[in-house]
C-alpha cells in the first residue's frame, strides 16, 4: 500500500513527537502491532474506509483493539486521528512510521526469493554480500517461490538482483524470437 501525503506528515508527527518523548522503540511497536493488525483484517481496513460508518463508531473500534495494547502517546496519537476523521489513514501512517523508524535506525529491508527454503549457511552468505554493501543492520525476509526453477532474486531497497533460471530462460525466449535473417520493415 502506497501511504499518502497526510499518512506521511501524521507518521513525521508522531515520529517527532515519540523521539522527544524518548519512546521512540515502544511506538515503533505499536506501529507494527497497528500494520499486522490491517494486514491480517480486510474487513477492519475496509471499514475504516468506509464514509458511511460514523466516526465515534470507528473510534470505538480502534479504542477496543488497541486499548491497554499500545503505547499512552500512541493511543493519545489514535484519539487525536479520530477526532480529525483520518481513521482510513491509520494503515499508511503505520508505514510510514515504520519506514521513518528503519531510516533512522539504519535498518535495510533485503528481500530473497528463492525455489527452495535457504538453509542457515546460505542465509549468512546473503546477509554478508548485503552487510557489505549496505551497512550492518540488515532485515531480511525470506519467500519460497518454486516458478523460479534455480537460482535467486534479492531485492535490496530499490535495487534488484534477478539471477534466477526462469528469468534466463525468458530472456533466452525474446532471444530467439528475434530472427536477424528476416528483414524487418
């Protein structure tokens, strides 16, 4: 989900706010506690968005999913969202917080996609080449993708290393599609 201006300027908000308050880790938990919570409910996502369902309702539901769960600042921070009518923002200023956190932190996000489950000595091996180029905090999220028949595809922030065996395979097609004895017009 691709978090919008307003997302971004609540999450700098609260990001500013939870840093002079120095509870800066325990927000950042919230923040992941709030962004599983919407991935793991279309429903509450939806309902959240839905213009039709008063405000004081969705209040209400936020107030008793996160009540006692989250952070004093983080459920003032909900309160005041409510208030504002911004409840359809609370997942993108979920991630924006949490995009906020790693950027200040130092954490890359690396993402490998492999046909078969990476066992613990290839998992060091890709965390060392990322440490090497990108720094030494290094997230790496793992997905078992068996169309990739071989090989790997390593997304580290925007930059992408495809060295898999369908894509080869692909590029091999549009090779051979290409016919230099037949003249094109």
């Amino acid at each position: 989900m691709v978090e919008s201006k307003v997302a971004r300027r609540y999450a700098k908000s609260l990001f500013g706010l939870a840093l002079e308050r120095n509870v800066i880790d325990s927000v950042f938990k919230d923040m992941e506690l709030v962004n599983a919570t919407c991935q793991a409910s279309r429903e509450l996502v939806a309902l959240l968005r839905n213009p039709i369902v008063p405000s004081d309702k969705k209040a209400a539901i936020i107030k008793a999913l996160f009540s006692g769960k989250v952070n004093e600042l983080t459920f003032s921070f909900f309160t005041m969202i409510s208030s504002k009518n911004r409840e359809s923002d609370l997942q993108g200023i979920a991630i924006a917080f949490i995009q906020s956190y790693k950027k200040y932190k130092g954490i890359v996000s690396a993402h490998i996609a492999t046909p078969v489950a990476l066992d613990a000595g290839m998992r060091e091996t890709v965390l060392n080449l990322v440490k090497k180029s990108k720094g030494d905090k290094i997230e790496l999220t793992e997905e078992v993708d068996p169309s990739l028949i071989g090989g790997f595809v390593l997304t580290v922030g925007d930059e992408q290393h495809d060295t898999s065996v369908s894509r080869k395979i692909t590029m091999l097609r549009r090779e051979f599609n290409i016919n230099l004895y037949v003249k094109d017009y």
